[in-house]
C-alpha cells in the first residue's frame, strides 16, 4: 500500500483510468512525473503561453515520498523546479494547481476522510461518518508571483500550519484550525448548499480512487499470499485529502497509506515548555475510526458464503444493502456507540463494477506470472499468453510479439527504480494491452476496444478446462443514468497530461477523448 501510494505510482495508476474514463476520473489533478516528463510538461507551458500571453497557470509540486507537507512548493514557470538534489534527480510529480477552492471565514481548507480497505478479494471499502477540516492561517488569495511561497495560505497541511502564529487550538468542533467534516457541512447546508450531492460526491471519489489502485495492489497481494488458501486477513486505513472547489466539486488533493492517529498536540504551557493535550477535534474522530475498524475486522464475524459473492463484489445490490444492514445491526448490539463506518462497497457495486477494466487485465496477467511470488511476465510468458487467446494472425505474428514485449519492457525499466525482478511489470503489460486492443479493434474507441480484447480472452481462457475457476473479475457492461458533471481543468484545452506518444497521436484515441460518458454517482441516503 506504501508503495502504490506515493505520488508517482498513485499518478500512474489513475491517468491509466482516466485515459479509459476521462469524465469520470476527472477529480484528479494533471499531472506530469518528474524528471521524466519534464520535457513534456517544459513544452506543454510554453505552447500555451505562446498561443495566449494572458494564460499564467500555476503548478504545485510534490515529491513522490512526501509527508506532511515536506519539499512541497508553488511554480509559475518550469525553469523554476527544483529538478536535483546535489548530483540525484528529484523524484515527485508536478500538479496543476487548484487556484479557486471553496473558502470559509475567508480561509482555505481540506478535508481528510478516513477509509477503512476491510478486504481486497472480495474488495470491501468502508468510509467513516466524520472526518477533520483542516485549515489555512493566512487569508486565501489567488496565487500570484508575490504569493507563491506563503505555505500558510496556500498548503493545508496540519503539520506546517500548525507553526503559523495565527493557529488556533479549539476544543470546540466548529472553531479553530481543525474542526470535524459535519461542523462544516452544517455550515454550508445552512446557506443553502446540498450537502447530501456533495458527500455523493465524495464517496464516488473514494470507491473510484480505490478501484484504480486495486488492480498493482493485487500483483503484490498474489505473490505473497497463496489463491485459494487460507491466510492472514489484510486490511488498512487510508486518510483521503480532499479540496472542494468553489463550485463544490471533490478534488483527491492526495491519499496517505499511513495516516496520523494522535489524538493530543504540542502546546506551550509556559514560556519555553510545551506538553501534550488532548485533542477533542482528533479523538471525536480517530478513536471511532480505530475502535470500529477492530470491531469489523473480528474474525468471530459471521462471513457471507463464497456461493453468495461473485467476482467484482455481490451478485446483486439489493443482496449487498440487506448484508450491509445486517452486519451494522449485529456489531452496534451491546454497550459500544453505533459503528462509525459505513459500506460503501460492494453496497454500491452494481454503479461502479463498470470501472474495473483494469483489474481484468490484471488477472490476465497473474494468471500468466507462472511461479508464485512472481511480480512480472518474462518473455515466454507474454508469448504464452498471446498463444493462449489466440491473438496471433498475419497481420501480427510472434516475431512482432517479441519486438513488443522488448519495446515496452525496456521503455518501462528506466521508469521503475524499484523492482523484485527483470520483466514486464502490469503497468507495461497494461500499455501492451491498450495497443493490442487498438490494432485489433481499430473502428472503436479505446474503451470499447479494451472491454471487446478483454471479451476475447475470457472467453479463450474460460473454453479451456477449469477456465471459469480462474477468472476473477467481472464488470457488468450497463452503464447508469447521464449525470451532468462540471469538469477539473484549466481554461485552455492545449494543456493535458502527458500519455504515450502511440496513444496521444491516435486517431481513435482523440475519438475516445470526445466521447461523454456516462458519470457515476453514489444515491447516497445519508
């Protein structure tokens, strides 16, 4: 989990998704990954200033192992990144910046959402009731070459605001520096803001985000626990940071694998001599979030029976709420408070099943790793796999299969600093993927020429004996209803986040970028 969350990897994981579902993963900022693409996001900036002079973006950048706002800072000019440190390449990302975020008492501020992963096969995501608002001490204004250093204006993070003098420690829920999620949203609520579209919203964000970083987490869940056979129960809580915008839409600011649990801060008790209080703000939440995630993880809990789950969550959702209510009811009998954590899948998985594309791919490509442990495909076992769904013809032949896995794998292995072995990781054989779907489906947009690749191998995989074992996700083809969503992004299409080369310059590719698809969102009741 540490791993798929630095900013590189998480980066990586969700433009892969959004190149198949722009619109709906369009809560993620741009963003380039540095040094390699440098280049990319150096060229991008000038054209669009070239094409128009009043165009002045501004760009946050992370590095990719960061926490608590270290080595984070504000550019207006690629000339300004910090690209060495001494003779290394700095790791990181360069984001767009989210210049017009929804303010109160005149102050910026973001909310981290607690996130209970409670399985991973069979994926279930739990979200806590309450969360913390963390605010600015510095008066919000948009960024300009005078501003771009004050980190107590533009930077959220507790951690740095919390030296600012004008910090306020509260011990009420509605005042202060850090107030819980639910002071908040009152507080909108009563000038008139629908409250329930935008915790909606945010639970889509969440069930989204964790669908695109599901398929590497499961590479690495296979190779150290055996299919099929009882082992240890993994779980985690992840902290979610999310922006709202001026226009109440979510942006995942970032998503922190090993979330803060103090309940106590520093404080000055005397010149000179600090001591550790309590915090009402954190223990409100943090305590509930802990006490309910060891209340749900108790392996004394019934289980639904493999008969009642298929792969990609619950048969049905009607199942799911009557399993959900179920489950709730049964933990809050006795003396401790109603559980804090909600389901959220697979209660909503019937809206949201139709995003897992990539985990199908992903379990193309475990079932051809071979020897457990094994985290990537060496060249016998991509030409197996070819060989195995039948994707040979004259128009493709094994010699080309060879020069393919060797283009992608060397291009991908200066990319990835850290790896158990030589070979094509998933992210490249994703990549090899979207090509072999849009060379064999070339009238199609590229998801549709994924899903129709995926179709195909499935179905070779499953006519083979003991097929239907194997397969182990599945994603319903019917989209929802159309929901009119506002769109992430600046003002001027000409700045976009970097892709392949092969894809940028496909003609179905921009087709692809055309189309509207259909939004997704949580029915949220409460």
């Amino acid at each position: 989990m540490i791993d798929m969350l630095r900013k590189i990897n998480l980066s990586r994981a969700m433009r892969t998704t959004q190149e198949l579902f722009p619109e709906e993963y369009d809560f993620y900022p741009r963003s380039w990954i540095l040094p390699e693409e440098y280049q990319q996001f150096s060229t991008q900036i000038r054209m669009v200033k070239e094409n128009d002079a009043t165009v002045n973006p501004t760009f946050i950048v992370k590095p990719d192992g960061g926490s608590q706002g270290d080595g984070i800072y504000l550019i207006r000019d690629p000339s300004d990144l910090k690209l060495m440190a001494g003779s290394q390449a700095k790791q990181g990302v360069v984001q767009e910046y989210i210049h017009k975020p929804l303010l109160i008492d005149k102050l910026k501020f973001d909310i981290r959402l607690y996130v209970l992963i409670k399985s991973l096969e069979p994926l279930e995501i739990y979200i806590a009731k309450e969360g913390l608002t963390r605010f600015c001490t510095e008066p919000y204004q948009e960024p300009s070459q005078k501003n771009l250093s004050h980190v107590f204006m533009h930077l959220t993070n507790y951690s740095l605001n919390v030296h600012s003098g004008n910090f306020i420690h509260s011990d009420s829920q509605n005042t202060g520096s850090k107030r819980t999620l639910s002071s908040v949203l009152y507080r909108l609520a009563a000038k008139g803001v629908d409250i329930k579209r935008v915790w909606s919203d945010i639970i889509a964000l969440v069930i989204k985000t964790v669908i695109a970083v599901v398929p590497e987490l499961r590479v690495y869940y296979q190779a150290e626990i055996p299919p099929g056979k009882p082992g240890p129960t993994c779980f985690q809580i992840l902290g979610f940071d999310i922006l709202l915008m001026k226009n109440l839409k979510p942006i995942l600011l970032e998503v922190n694998s090993n979330p803060s649990m103090r309940i106590e801060h520093e404080k000055e008790v005397s010149p000179g001599v600090f001591e550790y209080v309590p915090s009402p703000v954190d223990e409100d939440v943090k305590v509930g979030v802990i006490r309910d995630t060891l209340r749900l993880m108790d392996p004394g809990l019934k289980k639904p029976s493999v008969s009642q789950l298929k792969a990609g969550g619950f048969e049905h959702k009607e199942e799911i709420s009557v399993e959900g209510e179920k489950q709730e009811k049964s933990l809050e009998e006795g003396v401790l408070p109603s559980l804090c954590l909600k389901q959220v899948y697979p209660k909503y998985s019937k809206q949201f099943n139709c995003l897992r594309l990539v985990e199908r791919i992903a379990s193309l490509f475990i079932r051809f790793l071979g020897v457990k442990g094994n985290m990537r495909l060496g060249p016998t076992a991509f030409r197996t796999f070819f060989r195995t769904c039948k994707l040979s013809n004259s128009n493709f032949t094994m010699a080309s299969v060879d020069i393919l896995y060797i283009d992608i794998t060397r291009r991908w292995s200066g990319t990835i600093s850290d790896s158990r072995e030589a070979g094509m990781g998933l992210q490249a054989f994703v990549e090899a993927f979207f090509f072999l779907a849009g060379r064999r489906f070339k009238s199609l947009v590229l998801r549709e020429q994924v899903v129709s690749l995926l179709e195909l191998c499935e179905a070779q995989l499953e006519s083979q004996p003991g097929g239907e074992d194997r397969r182990s996700v599945s994603c319903s083809r019917a989209l929802p209803r159309a929901v009119k969503t506002q769109t992430l992004g600046l003002a001027n299409p000409q700045l976009s986040s970097p892709a392949p080369q092969r894809r940028a310059a496909s003609q179905d590719y921009r087709l692809h970028q055309r189309l509207k698809p259909r939004m997704l969102r949580a029915n949220v009741e409460n």
